[in-house]
C-alpha cells in the first residue's frame, strides 16, 4: 500500500477518538487536522493555551496534540494545568515541536507529557504515533 492510500484509509483504531491539536501555526493545525480526519479520527482545534484548556472543560478528548513553543502561554504551561486536572490528567499529551535540544525533550516529560514529536511532522509519523497511542489507550 502506498502512502496516498496508507493516509487516505480509515482507521479502526480511530472509531470514536478524538484528538485535541493545540497549535498556534494556522498551517500546521490545518495540516493535522486534514490528515488525522482522513484516517477516521475526530478532531478538535484551538490556535492557543487558554482556547485548548476551555475546550477541554466543555469536551473530552482521548489525545491531545500540543505544540511547545507558542505565545503568551507555552505549551509545557498548557500541559501543566493539563496533568494537575483531575479531569484531564489521564489524557495522554503529545508535545510538538522544532526545536530538539535535549533541554525541551527533559521539559516535555518534567511537564508530563508522555510523547514527543520533531516538526516539520510528516503524515505517515503522526498517524503512525496516533494510531500506536490508541492502541494503548483501548488496552486500558
């Protein structure tokens, strides 16, 4: 199977999922959200911290896609407030980012996030780390 397709097919793993992209990059939540919803995924969008955390009070999310370096409030902020919520703290986070100094990689786990992925994302990676964190999740 090519990588059109691999993209373009739907995910068993995906029915029901939904994933919260939390990214100040217009582009980038654009490009995650198409891809992630072609592979059957639904999707929840918000350009920063605070929109990402009130959407998080009247939704719930099974993932969430949090971009590291935003403005006004930082995604390692963001997750924070993510993992002291006794509502949120269970819900895995995967932190994106451009910058791969080990320093950011030790503040996304500090933090608590639970997975890390390097920008620019290829489609065929985040839907592959996507997919492998919904496996987990559904063995509970």
């Amino acid at each position: 199977m090519g990588l059109f397709n691999f993209l373009k097919t739907k995910n068993k793993n995906a029915a029901q999922k939904t994933i919260l992209i939390i990214d100040d990059g217009e582009g980038e939540r654009h490009f995650i959200k198409r891809t992630l919803q072609k592979r059957g995924f639904n999707t929840l969008v918000a350009s920063d911290g605070p929109s990402g955390l009130k959407l998080l009070q009247n939704s719930k999310a099974d993932l969430i896609l949090l971009d590291f370096n935003m403005p006004g409030m930082m995604g390692s902020e963001v997750c924070e407030k993510i993992k002291a919520n006794d509502y949120t703290k269970d819900i895995p986070v995967v932190f994106l980012t451009g910058s791969v100094s080990s320093k950011n990689l030790l503040d996304c786990y500090e933090v608590g996030a639970e997975y890390y992925l390097n920008k620019p994302i290829t489609g065929a990676a985040l839907c592959k780390q996507v997919e492998m964190i919904c496996k987990e999740l559904d063995r509970g």
